[in-house]
C-alpha cells in the first residue's frame, strides 16, 4: 500500500474548505 502525500494532502483541505464553508454558510 502506497499512498502519494499530495494526493492525501489535497483530500485534507477539500474537506476542510467544506468544513469552513457550511460553518460560514450557518453563521
């Protein structure tokens, strides 16, 4: 199993540019 760092990295600040923008959509 070998999974590339930058793919992993990409996935992390989709879901937290998801994350920040229901939190702004809900203020």
């Amino acid at each position: 199993m070998h999974f590339s760092n930058s793919k992993s990295i990409l996935v992390i600040v989709g879901h937290l540019r998801h994350l920040k923008s229901y939190s702004m959509c809900h203020k």
